[in-house]
C-alpha cells in the first residue's frame, strides 16, 4: 500500500474523489470527498485484510439504525485501487469535535446536558440492537450543525456466545457506560480524574461517580438528565372567581367563598371576601439549544476582551515569541530528521514470515537470542500463532520504517515486520507469536501505549 497521501486526486469506485486526505487511522484514513452529486460527505478507506465481510456487515446494521445521533452512513462498498483491496464508507460531514473544544475550554452544565442526552440516545440505539461501540470518547464525539452526534463507523456486533470472560455483552456494555461517564467528566474538567475534594454540578456528581463506578447504567443516566418534572398547583376556587383589584366592588346576592370562615358560623356579610388579583404565572421558557462551538477562537472573542499592550510589553513579547519559535522548529528537527539509529534500525529490521516461525533442527549458532515462548500446538498437529496486527504496507521499506520507530519509541512492544506468505502484504505486528489470551492481553498494552485504537489479533497457524 502506497501512502495515504499518495492517493488524494484520485477516484474509488468510479464515484468518490478523494480530494483531501483528514487524517490517518493505522490500516485506515478519512478523506474529504462528494456523494456523486457534488454534495461534500466524508469518507472512510479501510485496507481489507480478511476481514472485509465483517465490516460491511457491521455497516449495513448501523445504516439501517438511521438514529439522528448517530453519524449517518450514506453509502458502503468494496474496491480496489493500485491491486490494493479496500472497503469504503460514505459519511456525513461534521463540523467538529468534542475533544478540539476541550483542548481550549470546558463545557457549561447546560452544554454537557445536552452532550449526555444524545450520546445516551445512541448508546441506547446501539445496545437494543446488540452492538457496542468500544471508542466512546471526544474525538468520536462530533457536531453536525446544532446536533451532537456519535461516529458510527467503528461499531461492533456483540459475540453471541465466547470462551472469553471479557466478550461477555453485559460486560461490553457497561464499558461503553463507562467511557461514556468519562466524557462527561472530561467535559466538565478538562481531566480523567476528579481531584480529591472537589465536586460536579448536579446531577452530574451522581452520573459520574455511578457510571464510572458501574452501578448505573443507561437507565439510571438517562433519568437522571430528565427527572419528571413537578406540575404546578391547580389554581384555588378563589383564584378562579377572584376579579382584579380595580374591578367594582361584587354585590352582596353575588355567593362568594369566603375561607376563614366556616360553612356553619359563615354570616351573609363576612361572606362577602375582598377581591385580589391573582400575580399570573410566568410561563416556562424554552432551554436554548447548546452545540459545540465549531471554533474554539469565536468563544474566547466573546469572553474575554482583548488588552492593548505598551510598546515596551509588545517588544518583550516579540522577543519570547522568537525564541519560542527557534526552540520549537530545533525540536522539530530533532524528532523528525532520521537519525543514523533509525536509519540503521530501517536497514536490519528482519523480516518474519511464516517459515520463519516454523523450529529448525540445526543446531544454533553462538550468541544466538533466545526464541520467543513458542505457542501450544493443538491436538490436530497445528500450532496456534497468534500475532497482533498495528500496520499494513504493499512495501516492505515503509513496514520496516514503522517498526524501526516504533520500536525506538516503545522497545517494550518488540515491533517486527511479518508476511505470512513471504511477500506483501508486510504487516507491522507487535509482541511477536503468541497464545490468543495472550495476544488480546497485549492488544489493549499496545492500545494504552498509544498505538491506534483499530489494531487486531489474526491467528496465523502452523504445521
């Protein structure tokens, strides 16, 4: 596979230019494109990799979910571009996301309400129907015009029945509660956590605290962002036939409810009550609807008022601006110049495939590394082979590039070029082969040190 930006310019599927790539997503990128008609959409190019069925199944549910808080899925399909087979999918467009807003400032009550109260309606949309979502969190949290929404491309379908403990759909679930409870925390914050102490707005102090902790769900949540609201009194007999205060005086035939008085002792002339004008309720207004501001700059211009700066203060401003700048682009160098130890790691990388793995009865050589723990072998003769998958490339210098930086950023996942049939695709794997317990371990140690969220376990067996 080329570089994804290689590809803008370019058409799939006789319809979609991709005309700007967004961003990457490890096996994955997001480009702006039209739905054939001109109209902008989004679109989402994931290299398939035996795995094709499975997300063009997990697509066409969430296309027919059509929930408003759900990003819409237009259109989906498979195609191949450069021999590199790929699946597509067409999305609306969004104008931002949660965590761009909250790299700036946080939320009100009133804005995180209206955050909760969609994200619970999707989540909702998705656990009916036995789906789970997995990546609830601010950037998969988006703004399209004045209506929060949640991405739904990257759902996926609970397993009906699993040896693992941890694939169990209650389990699956509650998480999602829980990542969903997180974000509102962060949008409250700015963190993770609530330091010691301190306290959220009602009712978000119960929401948080319960649906990190599990005890809630989204039942629980839901009730709490939408108590039942409490009816006014009906008005009295005396506020229904009172006249107001400039009215003339009522006749004494006129019968009128007089409410200190009993019905017994009551006498025609304390009968007779004075007229007061009741204060008319003021009718409830409507909430103002909240959204996500699609630039951070536009609520700072309302909020805070620029201060002209003496001449002596802009000079020194100037000076810290300049060596700001030469100290950011020295450590842009730093990091993005190949250094002689990357480029040698590039040129050694060895790459493993399938024959590879497969024991060798010759005898060793000296100083030879010890090998890997080697994965049972079943009962049928084949040896179970189980590798996690970060990266995909057609070319086998791009997958050890990757490894070569991966490896200087994180040696502790031991990143290795793997082909299963000794040419492309070459993928990028990490903590080499390995049991399927441990290799889904291993999935989340990666995830959590920060290689993308898509990354999967394939089980590559053996003779």
């Amino acid at each position: 596979m080329q570089l994804w930006t290689d590809y803008e310019g370019r058409t799939i599927a006789e319809n979609y230019p991709l005309d700007k790539l967004l961003r990457p997503e490890g096996r994955s990128a997001f480009f702006s494109t039209s739905n054939g008609t001109g109209t902008p959409a989004v679109i989402r190019l994931i290299e398939a990799h035996f795995d094709e069925s499975e997300i063009l199944n997990r697509w066409r549910v969430v296309a027919e979910i059509n929930q408003i808080n759900l990003v819409n899925l237009k259109k989906y399909g498979q195609t191949t571009l450069d021999e590199t087979p790929l699946v597509y999918a067409v999305m609306e467009t969004t104008e931002a996301d949660l965590a761009e807003v909250l790299a700036d400032r946080a939320l009100t009550p009133e804005e995180t309400r209206q955050v909760a109260t969609s994200l619970v309606a999707a989540l909702e949309a998705l656990h009916s129907r036995n789906l789970v979502h997995e990546h609830v969190e601010p950037a998969n949290v988006l703004a399209a015009g004045e209506v929060v929404k949640l991405r739904s491309d990257c759902i996926r379908e609970v397993p009906d029945s699993s040896d693992d403990p941890q694939q169990d759909g209650k389990i699956l679930k509650a998480r999602d509660v829980h990542d969903l409870a997180l974000v509102l925390l962060q949008s409250l914050t700015q963190q993770r956590t609530l330091p010691s102490g301190s306290s959220l707005p009602a009712p978000f102090d119960n929401i948080v605290r319960n649906g990190i902790s599990g005890v809630w769900g989204l039942p629980q949540i839901a009730a709490a962002l939408n108590p039942t609201s409490i009816r006014p009194p009906a008005p009295t007999r005396q506020q229904l036939t009172a006249e107001p205060a400039t009215a003339p005086t009522i006749p004494p035939s006129r019968p009128t409810l007089d409410t200190k008085a009993s019905p017994q002792n009551a006498s025609p002339s304390k009968a007779i009550a004075e007229p007061i004008a009741p204060t008319p309720p003021k009718p409830p207004q409507r909430p103002t609807p909240i959204t996500i501001p699609t630039e951070a700059r536009d609520v700072r211009h309302r909020i805070v008022r620029p201060v002209e700066l003496a001449p002596q203060q802009r000079k020194s401003l100037w000076i810290a601006a300049a060596i700001g700048a030469l100290f950011l682009a020295f450590l842009l160098w730093h990091f993005l110049s190949p250094s002689a130890t990357t480029q040698s790691a590039v040129a050694t990388q060895p790459i493993t495939t399938l024959a590879a793995t497969q024991p060798d009865n010759s005898a060793p050589a000296a100083e030879t590394p010890a090998p890997p723990p080697t994965p049972a072998a079943s009962s049928t003769g084949m040896r179970d082979q189980w590798r996690v998958v970060a990266y995909t490339y057609n070319h086998q210098d791009q997958a050890q590039k990757k490894a070569a930086t991966i490896a200087k950023r994180h040696p502790s996942l031991n990143p290795e070029v793997f082909t299963p049939n000794g040419h492309a695709p070459y993928l990028v794997t990490v903590g080499g082969p390995m049991t399927r317990d441990e290799a889904n371990a291993f999935k989340q140690k990666a995830r959590a040190d920060g290689l993308p969220r898509d990354i999967y376990t394939q089980n590559y067996t053996t003779r």
